[in-house]
C-alpha cells in the first residue's frame, strides 16, 4: 500500500480527494496493517451513532480497541492508501469517473 501525504487534521470525508484510495490501519509499533473501505467505516461510524464524514483519521484510530496481530499491543495509526496496482493513470482515470 502506498500510503498518501495528508495533514494532521483530515477528516473521513476527505477521501473523496483521493480516488481509489482506501484506509490504512496500521500498527505504530510493530508496523503490522490493514485497510478497509472508507465507505464501510463511515457506515459503521453512523450506526453506532459515534461520527461520520466529518470524522477525523486520528480519532479513528483511537477508536479502534483491538490489539494488534504483530505484536500485540494497542498503539494505531490511521491514513489513506492506495492499494497495490493502481498507479497515476488509474487516479485520473477514476477522477474523471468521479466527477462526470
């Protein structure tokens, strides 16, 4: 996974920006990590009535209480990604599926 740049303080929604792309939970320590459809957080965000878009990826990653597979702790990062196999040419070509 080709994890993307953002700034502290972006939120869910922000993944609209971002074409593709999906979100990396990752273990701080160990490095160990999975990604999920960002759609499929938001769903479950609103059902449990704790967030939605406007959900920032650091809160999401408090919010998660698992310990990690790697190493065992609960220490978690979370950012977007695009996942392997998609490069700039894909990005653009789903932006303009997007936007039309």
């Amino acid at each position: 996974m080709r994890v993307i740049p953002t700034a502290e303080e972006a939120t869910l929604g922000d993944h609209r920006h971002f074409p593709g792309a999906r979100l990396l939970i990752a273990c701080s320590l160990c490095g160990w990590s999975k990604s999920y459809r960002v759609e499929r957080v938001i769903e479950r965000l609103r059902q449990l009535k704790t967030g939605g878009y406007a959900t920032g990826l650091t809160q999401v990653a408090r919010r998660v209480a698992w310990p990690c597979p790697g190493c065992g702790r609960v220490h978690w990062r979370a950012s977007f990604a695009w996942p392997p196999g998609i490069d700039e040419r894909e990005v653009k070509r789903l932006a303009n599926r997007y936007r039309n």
